[in-house]
C-alpha cells in the first residue's frame, strides 16, 4: 500500500458512515489534517484515512481554497493550521 502523503486524495467514514473525500493538506506523526470543502476540515489518524481514486476538485472548490490560503498569507503572513 503507498504511503499517504501532501496532496493525496484521500476518503474515511465520519461517525455517522457518511464516506468522505478531500485531500491531505498536513501530516503530523500518525496524524493527517484532511481538507474536504470550505469550512470542512478535519485532524484523523492516518489508519482512519485510505486512497481514494484520483480527482480533481472542482473549479469552485479549488478557487475557494486558493481564496483562503491567499487571504491567510495576506492578513498574517503565515499559513493557517491545517492548510
């Protein structure tokens, strides 16, 4: 199985079964903060989170991120946690 890295499109299963899909923006240890939608941002273990079929995000859902990161830089000269 290849290892989980930046930028990797990723799925788990939140505590209701919903599947979801995002991609890894950060890795700490055994740990990876996973990126799904603005507003939708979520820390898990790495064991919680799997490959998923390659994809591409959205033109609405790549401008958004890039939104934040832009913004984030700007008003504080430093990326936020998770991004």
């Amino acid at each position: 199985m290849k290892r989980i890295k930046v930028d990797d499109a990723v799925q788990f299963k939140n505590s209701s079964g919903r599947v979801i899909t995002g991609h890894v923006t950060k890795l700490e240890g055994a740990w990876a903060t996973v990126w799904e939608t603005d507003g939708s941002c979520y820390r898990l273990p790495l064991s919680a989170v799997k490959h998923a079929k390659d994809l591409t995000p959205s033109r609405e859902a790549q401008s958004a991120f890039d939104s934040i990161i832009t913004k984030a830089k700007l008003d504080q000269n430093v990326v936020p946690y998770g991004f």
